[in-house]
C-alpha cells in the first residue's frame, strides 16, 4: 500500500471549469467586491440553506465573531463566560473587543461547555455566554438559554464547526442570540475564507452592516465607526458553487467517518464522543481520544501516524486559556475535564476525496500500536 502523505483535510473545491464560467461574469462588470451581486446572492442562499431568519456574510469567521460581540455594545471589562476547548479565535475575539472571557470546563462526553458549571461562574459582570459547537457536537442549548434568560445574559454560539448541523430538526444557526460561522477553507463548506453571523434580530443585520464597512451608508454619509470585513465577490462564487456539492460532500465524509467509527469504537484504549441522537450530523472531523491509562498516549499516536506520512492535528491542544499570550492570566479555573480531553484528544484526516484504502491504512497504523 502506498505512503502518500494523507492530510487532516484537504480544500473543497468545485469543478475547476465551474468556478472559471462562473468567475467570468465580473471581467464584464468590474464589480469585483463592495457588496456585488453574488455577495447578495450567497446571503441570499446560505439563508435558506443554513433555515436562518437572518444572515451577515463576512471576510472570515473570526471577523464574524468579532465584530457579533463588538455589535452587543457590551460595556468594557465586561466578563464573557466561554469554553477553552477552541481554536484560539474565540477566545481571541473576546479579548480583542476588551472584555473578559471567563473559561468554564467541559464535558467528557462531547467537548462542548459544562452547562452544569456556568450558573457558578456568573458575576455582577458576566454579559453574555459563548459556547462552542466543538466539531459540530451541538451543546446544551436549552439550558443554556435558561440560564441566559434567567441573569438576562446574551448567548452567542461559535458555530465555526457545525454547517449545516440540525438539532431536533432546527438549523443550529437559530440559537441563542447569534451563530458564527467559518468559511475557512479547512472547514467542510468554504469560500476560501469566509464566515457568517445568523441571527433573528433584524437591527443587528444594520448593525454589522455598518461594522464590516466603515459605516458607510451614502457617497458622502458615514453613520458609525467601523472596520473592513466584506467578502470579496471571487469568494462569494466560490461559496455559490461549492454549495451546490455540499450535500454530496457530506455524505462522502460521512462514508469514510462511519468507516472510522466501525472500526475503531471497540480498541481498547481508544474513546470516541458521545453521540447525539437529536442531532444531525455534518461530519466534520472524527476526533478520538486516547486513554493515556492504555499502553499508548496521544502524543506516541501522533508521531506514529505522522512516521507513516499520516498527518492529524491535535485539536485542541493546548487549551486556549493556557497559551503562552495570555500567560497565567486565565488558569484560575478548574478546567479539569477540559485540559484531560486537550492532552488525549486527536482529530484523524477526513474530507471527501479521502479513500477507504487510505482510511483503512490509518485505523491499521492506530491499531498496531
Ligand atoms: C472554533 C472556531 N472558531 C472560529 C474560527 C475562525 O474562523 P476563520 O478561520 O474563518 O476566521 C475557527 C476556524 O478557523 C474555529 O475553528
């Protein structure tokens, strides 16, 4: 069998001749970016596919995320409750709008916040929670609602992982106050880069309208302060024509995750997350945790896969509450189960193109150790 380096993911991408038809329009019309036609477009359809009231197209994920707190006006200083186990953009997206983020645990069963734990954690200057669906494993949004409402809270979800998602038949994009989504191009659906806030409140579309683009309002009109995220109209095409294999896309990954889960959830030493029978699924990653208790850890798993040419990610690793920016800042809290998962936790390659041969050499390398 071959020893072709095998990626944890691999772009997205649609016919090539489908992209060039499509691009080809805008060397007529020169309207190349500014809020064109397949800006609108997209809106227009990632609406009704992501069956959200409303949506804010945005240069990448993390803008999205940014300028959604920046567009609640919390009051500087104020404490946002999140989880650590994250790409380092959450968290970031706190900070940088100068607010506090206040890190709550986790659960051993999926990675998403400990809902349990949050009520604890709330002060006199707690303004909002912001959850992580980690890998698209959608957290405990009813109670996390119960908990907003009852200490007046906002609850805006960091969706980066879970295009497409459905939990008891709603798109995931519905809950709390606002979801963000990544367009990256590691992530299952892309526009190179990209991102999305879905909300219901129609003032906050104003809102980050006027947040991604200046606060330009008329030729000589600026209402309010603001920066540049506006997605590019090449972007915009990608998105529309990669939409269009999204679903097929979905249902290669999940081939190949279903392979991986059949194959895997009895080895000893081996731990998959919990799932949720409520939701439905995107196929994102296959995260595994291993069981530091067996004759292997996560790391001797990493550099046995990465001496085969297979290359996973240990996402994630470290908490975001323990890089070096933050220093010893944020790690006050107990974050016990969240920093067991981020030290037994590895994401194995999964995108649509990867073959059953391939998936078949990684499950055999994990299973000789
Ligand atoms: C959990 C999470 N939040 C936010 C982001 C930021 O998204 P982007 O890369 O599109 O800026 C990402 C991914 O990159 C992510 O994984």
């Amino acid at each position: 069998m071959g020893k072709e380096k095998v990626f944890v993911t691999k772009a997205s991408m649609p016919p090539y001749e489908e992209y060039i038809e499509a691009i080809k329009p805008l060397w007529d019309s020169r309207w190349i970016t500014n809020m064109g036609y397949y800006h609108k477009e997209l809106e227009k359809k990632l609406k009704e596919y992501l069956d959200v009231p409303a949506l804010s197209l945005m240069v990448n994920g993390h803008m999205a995320l940014e300028l959604v707190i920046q567009a609640f006006d919390f009051p500087e200083g104020a404490e946002i409750i999140t989880t650590p186990f994250t790409f380092i953009s959450t968290t970031h997206a706190i900070v940088r709008n100068r607010l506090e983020p206040v890190f709550c645990d986790v659960k051993a069963s999926d990675g998403t916040i400990d809902e349990t734990k949050i009520e604890g954690l709330i002060t006199e200057k707690t303004a909002a929670i912001l959850p992580v669906h980690v890998y698209g494993n959608v957290c405990n949004v009813e109670e996390i609602q119960r908990i907003a409402d009852k200490y007046g809270l906002k609850v805006i979800y960091d969706a980066a992982h879970a295009f497409g998602v459905k939990y008891k038949g709603i798109g995931i994009g519905n809950f709390g106050d606002a979801s963000v989504f990544s367009f990256h191009a590691t992530k299952i659906y892309n526009t190179i880069e990209g991102g999305a806030a879905a909300f219901s409140d129609q003032k906050l579309y104003e809102r980050l309208y006027n947040l991604k683009n200046f606060g330009i309002r008329g030729e000589d009109l600026v209402v309010s302060v603001g920066t540049n995220a506006k997605m590019n109209e090449f972007a915009a095409i990608m998105g529309l024509c990669n939409l269009k294999h999204t679903a097929e896309n979905i249902s290669r990954r999940k081939r190949c995750w279903e392979l991986y889960k059949n194959n895997l959830e009895k080895t000893e030493g081996l731990l998959l997350f919990q799932e949720n029978i409520n939701v439905e699924k995107n196929y994102s990653y296959f995260p595994v945790l291993v069981n530091g208790s067996f004759h292997r850890d996560r790391d001797d798993l990493y550099s046995k896969l990465k001496e085969n040419n297979i290359y996973p990610r240990k996402y994630f690793y470290p908490l975001t509450s323990d890089e070096k920016c933050f220093g010893d800042k944020y790690r006050k809290n107990d974050l016990k189960t969240a920093r067991r998962l981020a030290a037994q936790v590895i994401v194995l390659p999964l995108y649509p193109d990867l073959e059953f041969d391939q998936v078949d050499r990684i499950i055999h390398t994990i299973k000789e150790m």
